[in-house]
C-alpha cells in the first residue's frame, strides 16, 4: 500500500494484519514527484516482494475554468493521473511477462469518458487511462495478463474537497461508497474484464445515448454536471 501519509496506512495495515491474518507492506511515496515511481519499485524490490496484481490508484482532481486555475497544479495532475500510472505499469510489467501470469486494475473514471468542462485536466487526464488501458490489453492479451480500466462514478471519498468540488450539482446525492467500488473493481479485474463501470445509469448513459448525441450536446450536460449550484 502507498501513499504520501504514511501514519494512515500504518494503522490500515495494522488493522488488516488484525483482521485478517495478512501481510500487510506500507510505503509511504508521493507518486507524483519525479522520481516516485522508481523510488517505488526499489523499494519493493529490496522487500523481495513478487508483484501479481498492481492497482494504479493514486490521483486527483481539479475544478474551474482552465485559464483561471495553477498551472503548476494542473501539470501535477497530469504526473499523478498519468505520468505515475504509466511509469508504475512500465517498471512491474516486465516480470509479469517473465512469469507469464499478473493482473494490472488501472482506476480510471466515467469522466474519462467524455471531455469536462470546469474539469478539463482531469477528464483528460482519465481519458488518457481509459484509452491506455485498453491499448495495453490487446498487447497482452497472450501473455497471460490482463488489464481492467475502472470507471467510477462520484465515490464518497476525499476527493471532492481536495478537488475544490464541494457542492457540484451532478455529484450531491449520486455518490457510491469507497468500499463498493473498490469491491466492484476488484471482481472486475479478477474477471480479466476491459472496462467496468460500475454505477448502471452512468453505464447505460455513456455506452447507449452519449454516443448518439452531438458533441455540443455532450458538452452542456457535461457542463452541466459540473457546475455548482451555488453558481
């Protein structure tokens, strides 16, 4: 398990060593510096530890308009939305492949689906994971791994406050609990599926009516969605 505060997964790992008689390893990298991906990997390496699934979590948001928000902060999305994910998938790919087995979960979103308005970094962002993964798991599809993207919708998490997203129409009471999607995410990539999408009216939106409907149309409900009621 990795993430930046440390202390937290500490008492996450103790909690499921108690649980559930596991093994249980923390360690605590910011993925979005430049050299956190490979710190990573060595890491691990040094542990002697066999990597069979990878989970490519870490991420996050933003809200506004794009000429308005830090720049610096949108390009910190894009190394944490992408640049991580993809050196994280690069760095333990290949001895997946020696082994000829492994399982890859890359955590995507419905907003990766189509562009965002007032969250144009991020909706790219996850396009790029969404296109990514699917590439991927046609080149491996005889290797013996596969490559499930997760497209949530709204979860109840922190992101939302991290992600100046508080009081947004299109997520006040459409949210799922961390816990469910983690399950769903998880059968999903267990099942060797390409794209799981777990709330069905967002599936049922994006797969048979988004598709159908013009770009400027897509883009107002998009607009729309993200929008704050406040405003």
């Amino acid at each position: 398990m990795v993430a930046r505060r440390k202390e937290a997964l500490d008492e996450l790992a103790a909690e499921l060593r108690s649980a559930h008689g596991i093994v249980a390893d923390v360690a605590g990298v910011d993925l979005g510096q430049a050299d956190g991906a490979n710190r990573l990997f060595e890491e691990v390496r040094a542990r002697g530890r066999e990597i069979n699934y990878l989970v490519n979590n870490a991420g996050f948001g933003g809200h506004g308009f794009f000429h308005e928000q830090d720049l610096t902060r949108n390009l910190a999305m894009v190394d944490l939305n992408i640049k991580a994910l993809m050196m994280l998938t690069s760095l333990f790919l290949p001895e997946m492949i020696e082994r000829g087995s492994g399982r890859i979960l890359n955590v995507g979103s419905t907003a990766g689906m189509i562009p965002g308005p007032l969250q144009a970094t991020y909706h790219a962002s996850k396009a790029f994971v969404n296109s990514f993964s699917q590439a991927l798991a046609n080149e491996l599809e005889d290797k013996g791994i596969t490559v499930t993207v997760l497209a949530p919708g709204p979860v109840a998490t922190e992101f939302f406050d991290r992600a100046n997203m508080l009081g947004v129409s299109g997520i006040k009471d459409n949210m799922a609990s961390a816990h469910s999607v983690a399950r769903f995410g998880y059968d999903a990539m267990m099942s060797g599926n390409l794209v799981a999408i777990n709330d069905p009216k967002l599936r049922f939106l994006l797969r048979w009516v988004t598709p159908f409907l013009s770009r400027s149309r897509v883009l107002s409900m998009a607009r729309r969605f993200s929008e704050k009621e406040a405003e």
